[in-house]
C-alpha cells in the first residue's frame, strides 16, 4: 500500500472557494493538507468552516520559521505550494527546502509591463527563480508573467482559483419580472463601484433601466448611494448569496485594477450573463464577448453606459442563453481540476 501524500500550503488569506479546492483534494485523493494561514481580513470576513480532519490549518500569527521548519519535518511533504513571493518568512522557508521537496509558487499577477515589473523580472530569474519547480497561475495573462519571470511552459499550471461552482449550481435564478445587475466585491475605487453606481443613476433617472435595480454586496470605504432602485446589502457570507442570485440578473464587475475576480467565475456557475472589465482577469476564462455578455473598457463612462442599456434591452430568452453559456463556461475549472493539477505533482 502505497503511503498517503502530504502537501504544506504557504497562504494568505482563505476563502470559502480556497476551502473547496482543499476539500477536493483531500477527499478524492486521500492527500493530508496542512495550510499556514492569514487572519481573517477585515475588508472581507469570510467564515471559514474548517471541518475535514485531514485539513489542517496554522494561524501564521502564530507560526514562525522554527514552528515551519518543525511542521516540515513532521509531516515530509510531497510538495511545498507558496502562495506569492512577497511574504519573507514563506521565502526564506522554501530557499531552505528547494533542494529536497519540489515547490510550487502561486499568484495572480498579470503582466502590465510597467518599469517595477521589470525590474521584477531581473531579481525573481537571478535570486528565487532557482527555488521554485512549478508556477500555478489563474489564468493566460498570469501564465504569460510566469513565462517571463523565467518558467517554462511544460512547468506553468493553470486553474489556480476556482469557484466551489457545485454551491452555485445549486442556487435558483431569479424567475421575476424585475431584473437586477449586481455587484460583489470590495467597495473600493479599484473595483470601479463608483463609476457603476453613478452611471446606471443617471440612466434611470434619465428614464432608462426603469424595470431594473442595481444590487451590491461588499464592504469598503465608498458609500453605495441611497436610492429606490439600489439595494446595499453590505458584505454577504458566500453560503448566503442565494438571496442575491435569486433576485440578480447580470453580473457587473467594471473594475480598473483586478488580476483575477473569482466573483466571475461564481456567477457565471450561477448561469449569469457577465460584463466585466477589460483589466478583469477572470474574463478571458468565462466571458466570450457578444456570446454570454460584454467587456467594457475600464473607468469609462460611456462604454459602461452603452452596454447596461444594451443588456438591458435583451428580453429573458436572451439573457437565459447567455447565461446557459456562462455555466458551461464554468465547468472548465472546478475543485476537482484543481486537486487533480496538485495531486499529479506529488
């Protein structure tokens, strides 16, 4: 009999969907998983149910290099996952281990080209890059900064964030005649929130989008405005946006800066049309533009405006065939793909 494989997880912090792809590996694939981890962040306090007993979790607060370097030895794991390469302790801790147990570096990053980054490029391919095996990147735009940061292709592993699309599957679309775009995410200028709510105000007021609403559910610094035809619902635990989804229509996610958006790929599994961003990262996974929704171009007023009064033109057959193709979009990465991309390197 063979003996069971362990992996040592270097994380910030845990989401309901980090949680699945864990789930998923352990379950599937009988793989003890011990995950460092953040506090819970303040801007998004996600309820983090840690119940599988072959999970199990270390609060970094608590961890320092002697504690890593004793949970190492304890467990000799297959393969070392550090996610990012910004945190000291967890780099220090992998140039320690490189030369023994295989490591592979997770991030989001997506290329932009600007003068840091390629000063970037410079330090990671003379001092890390020799440290670490694999790079397990969200997506194409990620995958064309770990080429450049000096992996080859055969070493870069796509699919590195999943939605627990199974949770969204379940979740009932709204049948009503009232229809909603919705935002999720962090009100904070980056995610273009306020740039989203102005626009569709001056569109109802200026007559349009009378049959819709906007709804947003997040937490941060910008105030979502008070009016009849927004609802605020502050931030929302996942397990807790069935009542969203079932009052929702269209994802809106316009955001300037967003190297991934998992929030994409949630509701695209939830069989939504999407209009995201250009700078979104998640959209050139699950989002085919004119096919299950649209991209706009990032703090823009009038390319944001013209697609919200053309989405809100479809009549429901419309947007139910464009969100049949976001859902088959979805089922592209899963948890299950996720734990099947760790499992074949351990």
């Amino acid at each position: 009999m063979s003996k069971t494989k362990s992996i040592l997880i270097l994380y910030y912090e845990l989401a309901g969907y980090t949680i699945a792809c864990f789930e998923a590996l352990s379950k599937k694939h009988d793989v003890n998983i011990h995950v460092v981890r953040y506090p819970t962040n303040a801007v998004a306090p996600f309820e983090i149910a840690e119940t599988n007993n072959t999970i199990k979790y270390y609060n970094y607060t608590e961890t320092n290099e002697k504690e890593l370097e004793n949970i190492f030895n304890l467990i000799s794991p297959n393969l070392i996952l550090c996610c990012g390469w910004g945190n000291k302790r967890y780099l220090n801790f992998c140039k320690k281990r490189s030369k023994k147990t295989p490591i592979a570096i997770a991030f989001d990053n997506q290329w932009l080209g600007t003068l840091k980054q390629y000063i970037g490029i410079f330090y990671f391919k003379l001092f890390l890059k020799k440290h670490f095996k694999y790079a397990f990147v969200p997506g194409k735009r990620q995958a064309n900064f770990a080429e450049k940061i000096g992996f080859e292709k055969k070493f870069i592993l796509s699919g590195f964030y999943s939605a627990d699309v199974e949770l969204f599957y379940s979740y009932k679309k709204n049948t009503t005649n009232k229809k909603s775009f919705v935002f999720i995410g962090r009100y904070e200028p980056e995610k273009g929130i306020q740039l989203l709510c102005e626009t569709f105000l001056n569109l109802f007021n200026a007559g349009f989008l009378q049959n819709w609403q906007l709804i947003c559910a997040g937490k941060g610094t910008y105030e979502i405005p008070k009016h009849e035809a927004i609802i605020n619902y502050g931030f929302i635990q996942p397990k807790n946006l069935g009542t969203i989804i079932e009052q929702g229509t269209v994802l809106v996610l316009p955001s300037v800066f967003e190297p991934w958006g998992v929030v994409v790929h949630e509701f695209a599994a939830a069989s939504f049309p999407l209009i995201c961003s250009t700078n979104v990262g998640a959209a050139d996974a699950f989002l085919i533009n004119e096919k299950n929704g649209f991209l706009i171009i990032p703090n823009n007023y009038e390319s944001l405006k013209n697609v919200l009064i053309k989405m809100s033109n479809f009549d429901s057959n419309q947007l139910n065939q464009m969100g049949n193709i976001s859902k088959k979009l979805a089922s592209v990465i899963t948890p299950t793909t996720w734990a099947e991309t760790i499992y074949n390197l351990l």
